[in-house]
C-alpha cells in the first residue's frame, strides 16, 4: 500500500510507519509540495496511491472523493505539531491496516475522519 502524508504535516511522521508494511512518502520526499488538491489527488492516482493523510477539513467538500479509487484519512487533532498528531498515530494505523485488508476501498467508505479522544 502506498501512503502520502499531506504538506501541512510533519514530515518526520512517516518514520513512525516503519514497523508497518506500507510504502509512506511525504510530500516533500516527491517534491509536490504547494500542489493544489485536485491536482494532488491526480498525481497521487496516476502514480498508484492508495491513501492520503491529511488534517485539511475542506479538502473532502472541495473535491469529489467517493469518485476516487483512494482513502483519505483526515486527522483531526489541536494543532498539526507532531506531538498532537501522535496522539492519533495508534488510530491512523489501525485504520490504514483496515483499508489494507479490504484492498482498496469502495467509494462509499473511502473517507476517515480520526480523532482525538
């Protein structure tokens, strides 16, 4: 499975995916960075991604996602500073491991919205 964690956060992240068996890339690693989000969505498809993981709250409104072959996993956390974003961190792999067991996921449960406890 191969995962892309948005630009707005933090890049050192996906070293916390390293004890899982999915490709992780961040933005910045393939230089995407400041790629607006119908765009991102196209590269990321035509280049064979299977989730995104992002805290972008409009991103799900502004474009058509249940049209995609791709999940999007928005954390909702405080602020996007890796300390807050690691208390969901537990969450998003398990969600990840979800949408890995089913394959990709069909277009009616391809949106996640993780939160804080």
């Amino acid at each position: 499975m191969m995962i892309l964690i948005d630009e707005q956060l933090p890049t050192k992240l996906k070293y916390r995916f390293d004890n899982i068996a999915h490709e992780v890339y961040t933005v910045r690693d393939i230089d995407w960075l400041g790629k607006k989000n119908g765009e991102l969505l196209n590269l990321m498809i035509g280049n064979r991604f299977d989730a995104l993981i992002t805290n972008d709250k409009n991103l799900y409104y502004q474009q058509k996602i249940s049209n995609l072959n791709l999940a999007l996993i928005n954390i909702n956390t405080k602020t996007n500073r890796y300390d807050d974003v690691l208390d969901v961190l537990n969450l998003i792999i398990n969600t990840l491991n979800k949408i890995s067991s089913v394959g990709v996921v069909n277009a009616t449960d391809n949106y996640y919205i993780l939160n804080k406890s």
